[in-house]
C-alpha cells in the first residue's frame, strides 16, 4: 500500500488523545479536518520568530512575514494550475469568498436576470445569492437533484438560457459526497455566457482541482478543511473578472491613494484584501498543501476509497441502514439513517464510544427536503482513518441500536 498509515497518524497529535476513556475515533472530516504537526508547528514559528505585519513595513521582520504570506498564495496558486498569484485572494474561508462574489455582481443584475444554484448545496452557497436577489430583482433557479444524490443535467440544459448570468455548484456535496460534473458544468454555463463559481469547500482535501483547464470563474475553498487552520481560506477569480467587480470592504491595505474627494484602490489581489489578514493562517494554508502534496493526492484517492468501500459494506450489514447519495462516484463521506432511531440520539451514545462523527441537516437543509428526513448521521474518512476505525464506529452502531430499542 502506498499511504504509510502508522506514520501519517504520528503526524496528527490529537489523534493520540482519549475521548470519554476510549481512543479517539474522528469521523467527522467534512465538517473539518484535523492538523499535522507542521501546520501547528508553522503557526507557532511565525508567532515565535517573525510576527508582524505584512506589506507596510521595512524593518527585518515585517519582510520575513510578507515573503512567506506571498510564498503562500505562490504554493495555492501553483497547487490550482491558476495564471498569475494576483488570481488568488486569501479570504476568511470559503463564506468569506462567496459573500465577495455575490456582492460584486449587484451592480451587475436586473429583473430580467436570472442566477442559478443546485439543490445539492451548503447554505453558504444558496443563502448569499438569495440576498443578491433580493438586492437586484433577479430570479433564483434551482438546478434539481436525483434520487440516487447526483444532479439532474438534462434539467440542467433546460433551465440554462440567455437569461442565466451565473451558476454556483458544490464540486462535492458535504452532505453527500457526490463528486459533480463541474466540467461539463461549466462548459454549459459558457455556451451561453453565464459565468460559474465552484463552491470547493469540500472537494480539495480528495482532488487536486486544476483551475485552467477547467475554465471556471470563481472557485472557493476553506484551509480548515485541508488540514489547515480555520479563518483563512481562497478565493480564485479570473483575472479579468477580479478586475472588473468592486472592492468587497473598504479599509487599510486596499487602496492606493485615499482623499476626501476621491479614493483609487490597489491592485489585485490587494483590491480584495483590506485590513491585516489572518497572516499565520495564510502561511500555515500553504504548509498544509506541502503537506497533503507530501502524501500525494492519487495515494490519497487510493486509500481513501478503500475505506469507503470498506465501510459501506459494513455499515450496509447492518439491518434496517438507508445510505444515502450515489454509489460511485463519492468522495469518502457515507450519510446514513437507521430506521426508528434519530440521528442524534445515536451520534450522543456513539460520542461515549469515543466515536466522533456528524448529525443533523449538515448545513443543506434541502437536500433533507428532498429526501424528507430530518437529518443524517455522516461518517466522513481522511487518508488517516484505519479499517479498525471502522470496525469500531461499526460496532458502536450495534450497541447504540441495542440501547436505542
Ligand atoms: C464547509 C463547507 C462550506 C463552508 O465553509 P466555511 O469554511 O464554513 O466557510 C461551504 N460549502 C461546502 C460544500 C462545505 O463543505
């Protein structure tokens, strides 16, 4: 096998701890993901050795720290295939990148516009341009999901017109694990120029998304979920897109001339960045890329899907489990019911297992609709999950079920 799983695990400290008397067993990977050692280590150097701020000053450290800040969106834009480093803009997450997205094209929107989001989506990416809409008159579309938890692409092609100004996709459902055709996503929107932002908060911890030869406009991204430290994530913009939308907030860092009268702003990508950035976490992001890239993203693939493999037909033994979502093509994520039990009754009696995995609507309360549940329990499994993980949530699930009935 390619991934050294006993080495991996030496990397994440927290993986040694106990939860409730019992070895932690952390399945709760798409909600975020937990850090290597040289992540934690990056952030305590930065604050050790060079803090300070970055862009402004002239002394030692002030370089030191905008050296690495820039090496970062370098590594980010270099791991995307995106052209230039300016086409990366550090955000606060992947919130942050589709909050400025949805902002600058108010100006850009009228009544007979109208924009489209999928069934499939984290509220992060539907309640933002229900705000827009709102904003501008336009009308919000809604690309439908299939049963088996992929989405609909002759409905696609139906509800695409030269009334579309953009569509907004997840490139994986957090709640699903569905892996979309943004490709062929993408190529549709252009072919009646509709621009596309991919909402990849999920995707990017599996797939090595490469931005150019996708085409797409707008990608978002979160660190957290890539082993990285929360408060920072990417925004990827097309240049002659960052160019041509507004400033999100005004303040320091942004500008090139300020004036009473009249104000001139910065460059990219300093256009879009005002204020002091989140300067350890933009430099511990692009550690956590060497990180995974150390790994390797097609061993990553490899070993993950062992486990899902593993673990659906495990979890399939048990009586009376619904999976829901696609059966192939997912990424390591399985969203499951037991019949008469409620998800979070389960998650609680599993958590004194010392078994962490996820329940609820998970931030896509349609996709709950759609199925008419209330929720899901979701196991999600990184490249340092083990087999015997599984036995153990396994196992948990029969006991919970025992006490439950
Ligand atoms: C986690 C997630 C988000 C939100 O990311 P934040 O880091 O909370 O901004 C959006 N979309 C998907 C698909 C996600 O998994």
């Amino acid at each position: 096998m390619a991934i050294d799983i006993d080495s991996i695990r030496d990397d994440y400290p927290i993986l040694k701890r106990k939860v409730n008397g019992q070895p932690l067993v952390y399945l709760d990977n798409a909600a975020t993901s937990q850090k290597p050692q040289v992540v934690i280590d990056s952030i305590i150097d930065y604050y050790s050795n060079y803090n300070a701020n970055i862009h402004r000053g002239v002394h030692t450290l002030s370089q030191e720290a905008t050296r690495a800040y820039e090496q970062a969106r370098k590594k980010i834009q270099l791991h995307f295939n995106a052209n230039h480093p300016h086409e990366i803009i550090f955000t606060s997450g992947a919130t942050h990148g589709i909050n400025l997205v949805a902002s600058g094209f108010t100006g850009r929107l009228n009544q007979e516009d109208e924009i489209m989001v999928s069934e499939m989506e984290h509220h992060s990416n539907i309640v933002p341009w229900q705000m827009l809409c709102e904003k501008t008159g336009a009308t919000l579309r809604v690309l439908p999901m299939n049963e088996d938890g992929t989405l609909n692409m002759e409905a696609y092609e139906d509800l695409l017109s030269d009334r579309t100004k953009l569509v907004f996709v997840n490139h994986v459902s957090n709640a699903l694990g569905t892996i979309n055709p943004i490709g062929e996503i993408i190529q549709k929107a252009h072919g009646v120029d509709a621009a596309v932002l991919i909402d990849g908060a999920q995707a990017c911890s599996h797939i090595k998304p490469d931005l150019l030869q996708l085409d797409v406009d707008f990608y978002v991204t979160s660190a957290h979920k890539m082993g990285g430290p929360t408060g920072v994530g990417m925004l990827y913009g097309k240049d002659k897109w960052l160019n041509e939308l507004p400033p999100y907030q005004g303040g320091g860092e942004m500008i090139k001339e300020v004036t009473f009268e009249r104000t001139t702003y910065a460059d990219l990508p300093h256009k879009f960045e005002a204020g002091t950035p989140n300067i350890s976490g933009g430099i511990a992001f692009g550690v956590a890329i060497d990180h995974l890239n150390s790994i390797g993203f097609k061993n990553i693939e490899e070993y993950e899907n062992e486990l899902l493999e593993y673990a659906t037909e495990k979890l399939l033994e048990i009586e009376d489990l619904t999976i829901y979502g696609p059966s192939k093509n997912k990424t390591s994520v399985i969203s499951f019911n037991i019949e008469g039990l409620h998800p979070y009754d389960v998650g609680t009696i599993i958590d004194q297992m010392g078994i962490a995995v996820r329940t609820g609507h998970h931030c896509a309360q349609p996709i709950m609709d759609f199925y008419k549940i209330p929720g899901t329990i979701r196991a999600s499994f990184s490249f340092y999950n083990t087999f015997e993980e599984i036995d153990s949530l396994v196992e948990a699930l029969r006991k919970a079920i025992k006490m439950l009935t």
